[in-house]
C-alpha cells in the first residue's frame, strides 16, 4: 500500500491548481480547523464559518506559505485569526461580548436530548478555559492529535502543550463531576 | 464509594484520554450527522473552483509564454538564414555550369571583358615595391 502524499507534495500540486491535492488537504485538517475555530469561537455556526472560509484563504494564500512541510500550523494560524475576526465582528454587530458556548444560531443536529444536554455542559465547561486550552484538549482528545503535532502547529513547546493538557483535563473534569449522571450522558454520546 | 473521575486511568494507546474523548465527541458535528464532514468538504471545494481554475490557467499560460517566446526569437531567424542560403545558392548556381579548362587554355583565353595582357598590365611586381 502506497503511503499517503505528504504536505508538501499535496501544497505543491495545489498551487498548480490541482483540486484532488487540495481536497486531500481539506480532508486532512478539516476536522483540526474546526476544532481551533470552535476552541476560539464557541458556536458550532461560527466556527464552521471560520473553518471553511480559513482554507479558501490558504488557497488564495497558498504561494506565501514557505514551509509546506509545516502547512498544518500556517492553517491553524490563519484559522485562529479567522475566527478572532468573526467573533470580533459578531460583537460589534450584537454590540455585546458572546460568551464561549451561547446557543448557535441554528444549533447542529442533536441525535438526542441527553446528547444535547452533554454538548451545553461541555461548552460551559469549555469557556471556562483558557482558549489555548482549549485548543490543545481539542485537538489531543478530540481530534486525536500527538503532543508534538501539537506542539509544531500551534507554535508551543512540547511541555507546555503537556501542561495545558493536564490543566484542561482537570478543569473539564471538575465541572462534568458536578453534574448528575454525567457517566450516562457520555454513554449517549459514545 | 463514589468514583471520582479524576481517579480514572483512562488513557488510550495515543494518550487520549477516554473519558474526556467521550464526552468531547458529543461536540463532533458528525455526532448527529454523518456526512457532515463530506458536505463541509464539498462546500469548500465547490467555493475553491474558480482559484484552482485560474491556478491551473496561470500554470497553462507560463507554458504556452516560454513556447510563444522560443517561436517569437526563432522563425525570424530561421527565415532570414532560409533566405540568405536561397540567395547564395543562386549566385553559386551559374559558377557550377562553367566546363573544366586547364591551366594552359586559362592562360591564352580571354576573359569576360578584358585579355589577360591587359591585366598583366595592372599587376605591380615585387622588384618595384622593394
């Protein structure tokens, strides 16, 4: 089995204008970009918004980005920035800071009411971290990312993202002891 | 007794730690959706058609540029070489037809428009330079 292409092959067919190679790389950090846009935004409709429009940025972008080996960090910092920008944006517009986790404004799909719950739960707990917590729990146990992957693309030191590891881990896990019944409401989820 | 959830050893092979991971997937749009991430996919995609368009376009012309540019320096001076060797092998043409003669007949014949004795005439010796 042939391995897959690696970053800097995939950046190189794309700035040719190849749509397989960038499609590649949407599907590899699709899911990371929404993570970071979530971590920093809050809301499931903003950071969706601040995900996809993040890669049509990069694509435009694509001939700035000077180490294509280290694509996956330039993305997540233009993601970072994107979403800054639209929470920045909304808050003029609503004329008031929205605070991590406030209702989307067309909510995702819930399977269940229990899911639902757990997802409200999770953003409050959420938004009492610091956004690089945020980022680094997301990307490590949600999307399943390596300390050093992490290390490399959010621009940290390998102990640092350990530390904001285990202090979000900590903190997530103090405020879902609180609730009642968390262990079947994660059983819902699973 | 009451399982604290700080007392769980939970961690996965890659470190992720289960619980947390369970709880955290609740946040995964694909959760309730299952082809989420292949309707995000596309919507980015269909929105990056026309970049990847001109990309590809501005690859074809880079191309098309040098070809255009080897063409534009090139005939011109193929046609001039073409010409100037058409123009040599005509004048050539006629000194090809002229029959053979030895050294002798040269001598004693004429040539085109004067005799060789009045050549001779025009001829300026060694002896005189000196």
């Amino acid at each position: 089995m042939s391995e897959p292409p690696s970053d800097v092959e995939l950046v190189r067919r794309a700035r040719k204008g190849e749509e397989v190679a960038f499609g590649l790389l949407v599907e590899r950090y699709q899911r990371s970009a929404y993570a970071v846009a979530l971590s920093v935004t809050g809301r499931h409709e903003d950071a969706e918004d601040a995900a996809q429009e993040s890669f049509l940025v990069a694509l435009d972008r694509l001939d700035e980005c000077r180490s294509p080996e280290r694509f996956g960090g330039w993305l997540m910092t233009i993601v970072r920035n994107r979403s800054k920008n639209l929470v920045r944006r909304e808050s003029l517009r609503e004329m008031d800071e929205l605070p991590f986790g406030a209702p989307s404004r067309i909510p995702a799909p819930d399977r269940t009411a229990e899911a639902a719950e757990l997802r409200g739960m999770l953003r409050e707990a959420l938004s009492e971290l610091p956004e690089v917590q945020r980022q680094v729990v997301l990307l490590h146990d949600l999307e399943g990312w390596k300390h050093r992957e992490i290390a490399e693309r959010l621009d940290l030191p390998c102990g640092t993202v350990r530390s904001h590891l285990h202090f979000a881990r900590k903190s997530l896990r103090a405020a879902l002891r609180k609730v009642p019944g968390i262990p079947e409401l994660m059983r819902v989820a699973q | 007794m009451i399982r604290r959830m700080d007392d769980l050893d939970v961690m996965t092979e890659s470190g992720r730690d289960h619980e947390i991971a369970a709880a955290l997937a609740a946040l995964d749009p694909a959760s309730g959706d299952p082809h989420y991430w292949l309707r995000f996919r596309s919507w980015v995609m269909s929105s990056a058609a026309r970049e990847l368009s001109r990309r590809r376009l501005v690859v074809r012309l880079t191309i098309g540029d040098v070809l255009e540019s080897w063409a534009r320096a090139l005939v011109p001076i193929a046609a001039l070489f073409a010409a100037l060797a058409g123009l040599l092998l005509l004048r050539d043409d006629p000194v090809g037809d002229l029959p053979p003669i030895g050294v002798e007949e040269l001598l004693v014949s004429e040539l085109e428009g004067s005799t060789i004795p009045a050549r001779i005439a025009n001829v300026t010796f060694a002896a005189e330079v000196f």
